[in-house]
C-alpha cells in the first residue's frame, strides 16, 4: 500500500476562525489512508491550540516558523529549511496576503501542486500604497506558481484572483446533520445559560479582531436593549480586542446583558438558543458560522460587505454598514425570527465538501 500523499497546509494560526474550521471540517472527513495533513503556524500563536491534540490524533504535525510580518528573511529561511527537510507533496496555501511568496518557496523546493485558497473579500492590511505595492508583487508570485486556485465564494475567489481569472468554488462544509438534530430543547439550552425562556437573545460567533467589527455589534444590541429590554448578548470566540469589547460593553453600562462564552464545543446546541444570528463585519469571504446559524434554523442579519452567496436560506437581511443604530435594532427585532433553508444549503455537507477535496489532492500529478 502506498503511503498517503503529504499536504503542507500555510495556515498562520489554527484557531476557531472559518479557514482553520474549515481545514479541520475537511481533515476529519477525508480518506486518510490517502492524504494526510501538516500545518505550517507562525510561532507567535503558539498558545491559540484548539485543534493541537485533534491534529495530533488524527496523524497530523505542525510546524513553528517566525511570523513573515515580523522577520521576512528569517521566515523564509525556516521555511526553506522545512520544505527541503519533510519533502511534500503539496502545498495549500490559506493566507489571503502573501500566499504568492509561499507558492514560490514551494516551486523552489520542486513540490509540483501548489494551491491557493480565498477565505475573504478583503485583508487587514488595507488599501496603503505601500500595501498595494507589496500586494501587487505577490500576486504575481501567486499567479507565477500556484497550480491550483480554491475560493470558499465566487466573491472571495474574484477579490484574490481578479475577475478573469478561473478558479474552483469549495463550499465551506459542515456537519449539517449535527445542527439539524440538537436534541436539548431551546428552554433547557437557555437554562443552561442562566437565560429566561422569554428573554429575546441575540448570537454571534467570531475572533474578537477588527474585522468582525464587535464595537458596532454591541452598539446595535444597545439599540435593541432600548426597544426591548428583555434580550441578550451571546458572544463566543477569542482575540486581541476581547478585553477591549469588553471594556466597552462596560461604558455602555449593559454587562448584565451580555455573556462573553470564549471558544466552545457545543456550537450546535448554543446556536439553537439564539433568537439572530447578529454578523456587522467589515469583510467575509463566506463565514461558517453563517452556515453553522442556518443550518440551526437562524434568522441572520448581515452587513452587506458579506458575500449574498451567504444566504442559505429564505431569513437572511444584507444591512449597509452605514445605517443607523436603530435601523439594525429594527431588522434584527422584526418579524418573522424563524428561518428556512434553501436547496442550496445542501452544497455545504461536509461530506460533499470533502470528496471534492480529495479530487483536488489526489489530482496533483495532472
């Protein structure tokens, strides 16, 4: 038997975020005895390991490198290092900015399929000069010597490989049935939680960092508080700006009505307490989480700088970042809370996903 195919993933971090739940959804479902799976993470997030064991458990390893922002030469002196040492088979590059210096170290170590992955319509970085100008060289790098372009949207797809470029839309898989089939009740979940069975709660699930944009999701609940008192605030995740969301919720003076969860296990059963999913992003490629909430039955309202291939299913309101407090507190309070899925939700089973995967890899020769 031969041995299965090794696959380099350029992951950064391995956090909660919807790449890395991703990856993990496909890992979890693919043929093993087929592929395997490596992750490549900066040293810097060391500690943010919810998924270390798993990928230990599963036959996976990764592999520490100094974070290109902070050492560029360093960065590709280690990583040079890794390739010619561990010899690959392929490579899968998730980082939106500087996948192309990752393809080209690749080539050099004369790893044949080299792939890139859209997760997002934007970057952090911005839209500095110097920024632009960077970008600019690494997607020529990207375009020079990947072998194989993925997007998780035809947003996020045309947003990294411009519009003329062809590439494969990938569903963000998940384990659709786990959501559908939560057998605690929604009064028994929100019991759990110290919530009255009355009380309207409002959901969200994201990194606390600046693209998820926390300040205007809590100063739209406020909004809410002031048409009806009786709701709450669920925020699940981690990040650098926690400690600042939660500061702010302080001078807002509604702490008692908002419950910071961290990083959880049972997404399933919280999201079955939710009244809305609640997502003002600044930028998405197309969120698991959105799919998480409508596979659970959520009503979702998002800002419009989301991806409209996010809408899964017959609740779903696209809100301009610009309007009002008020006017979010209106569209996530209307009625009807409830929601329905569209055929198009069935795309996204994590089993469909993976065997699409699983083409891509095994393909690497072609």
């Amino acid at each position: 038997m031969s041995k299965p195919l090794k696959v380099l993933h350029f992951q950064g971090r391995m956090g909660r975020g919807g790449a890395e739940t991703f990856m993990m959804n496909t890992y979890r479902n693919l043929d093993r005895t087929k592929i395997q799976f490596d992750f490549l993470i900066y040293d810097e997030f060391k500690d943010v390991q919810p998924y270390h064991k798993e990928i230990e458990s599963l036959g996976g390893r990764i592999f520490y490198v100094t974070n290109p922002k902070k050492n560029i030469f360093n960065y590709i002196k280690e990583v040079k290092q890794l390739l010619k040492k561990e010899s690959f088979d392929i490579v899968h590059s998730q980082v939106f900015f500087g996948g192309g210096l990752n393809l080209w170290l690749a080539n050099q170590a004369g790893i044949k399929k080299r792939i890139v992955h859209s997760h997002a319509t934007a970057h952090e970085q911005g839209q500095s000069i110097v920024f632009k100008t960077i970008r600019k060289v690494l997607d020529q790098l990207m375009f020079k010597y990947a072998t194989d372009y993925l997007a998780c949207s035809y947003d996020a797809g045309r947003a990294l490989f411009g519009n003329d470029h062809d590439f494969v839309f990938v569903p963000n898989g998940i384990d659709l049935e786990k959501y559908r089939s939560v057998p605690l009740s929604k009064t028994e979940i929100k019991a759990q939680l110290s919530i009255d069975d009355k009380t309207f709660v409002v959901g969200h699930i994201g990194r606390f960092e600046e693209q998820k944009n926390h300040v205007l999701l809590v100063e739209i609940f406020q909004a809410i508080l002031e048409k009806q008192p009786d709701s709450h605030l669920l925020l699940l995740g981690e990040g650098s700006l926690e400690e600042s969301i939660k500061e702010k919720v302080a001078s807002l003076g509604i702490n008692e009505k908002v419950s910071f969860l961290g990083v959880r296990e049972d997404i399933p059963e919280l999201l079955k307490a939710f009244g809305v999913f609640l997502m003002p992003s600044l930028y998405e490629g197309l969120p698991i989480s959105a799919v998480e909430a409508q596979a659970s039955g959520n009503k979702l309202v998002l800002a419009d700088t989301i991806s409209k291939e996010t809408k899964l299913s017959e609740n779903v309101t696209f809100v301009p970042l610009d309007k009002p407090k008020d006017y979010w507190a209106e569209k996530v309070l209307s009625e009807p809370l409830g929601n329905e899925a569209l055929k198009e939700l069935e795309a996204y089973d994590m089993r469909h996903t993976a065997r699409m995967m699983e083409d891509i890899y095994l393909n690497w020769r072609n």
